[in-house]
C-alpha cells in the first residue's frame, strides 16, 4: 500500500452511509469480490450492514476508502445491504457505527451518498441526515 493511500484521521469530514442497491450481494466478502471484478483494490467501504444488522468489517479505517467520489481522503463509508426498507436490526447496527465513529472523529459529519456529492443516485434510498440527527426515517 502506497503511503498516499493512508486516511489521515484529522482530515475525516463526511461519515457516507450508502446502501449495496441490489440483494444479490449480501456481505462485506461479496461486495469485495464484487469490486475486485471492478479493477478496485477491493472492497470500497469500511463498514457493511447485512440484513441481519451483523456489522462485518470491509476496508480498514486507516486506508482511503472508494466509496463516494471526490471525498474518499476525508471520509468513513459505510454499506448497508439493500436497497429500500431497512430493518431494525440494521438501523440500530448503523446508528451504533456512526456513533462510535463520531467519538474517534468528532469533527465529521453523517451523510447520505447521495447529500454527499452532487449525484443522479439516490443511494442510500431515504434521509440519512433526517434520521440521525432527528429521529425520522
């Protein structure tokens, strides 16, 4: 790994929460082998959500992410598997990493993908900033 490739942990703006938009990859395993197949260095976000609210680890916190286009230097993503009706047990495990992230990183913010960057996607299908700064979803 090049050292251009460490995150800085100073730097972490953006806390990106995104969802997989398909059912046919349901870990943090398939979604690596889903983007090994895209030339990446394999999987692109930090933290994946199955539909069990199991959160398994994808790229290290230390390493640069390939998760939102433009912001990966200064940002954490997180997947959650799916594309609409989040369950429960998801939204509890996401709640619970984007808390303890904003403990290691005070500063940043929790986005949607779609708040993010200027994006035609929808990702992650609903109002992240709404849910987790007001309760809603």
């Amino acid at each position: 790994m090049k050292e251009n490739n460490f995150l800085n942990k100073e730097k972490i703006k953006y806390l990106v929460v995104h969802c997989s938009d398909t059912n046919k990859h349901d870990t943090a395993k398939d979604i690596h082998e889903l983007h090994l197949s895209f030339g990446w260095d394999g999987i692109g976000y930090h933290k994946v959500i199955n539909k069990n609210g199991v959160i398994e680890n994808g790229r290290p916190e230390y390493w640069v992410g390939a998760h939102t286009f433009g912001l990966n230097d200064k940002s954490l993503g997180v997947c959650l598997i799916g594309s609409k009706n989040f369950n429960v047990n998801q939204l509890t495990s996401l709640r619970k990493v984007l808390n303890n992230w904003l403990i290691t990183y005070p500063k940043s913010k929790v986005v949607g993908h779609k708040d993010a960057i200027k994006t035609k996607k929808s990702c992650p299908n609903f109002d992240v900033i709404d849910w987790f700064y007001n309760g809603n979803k």
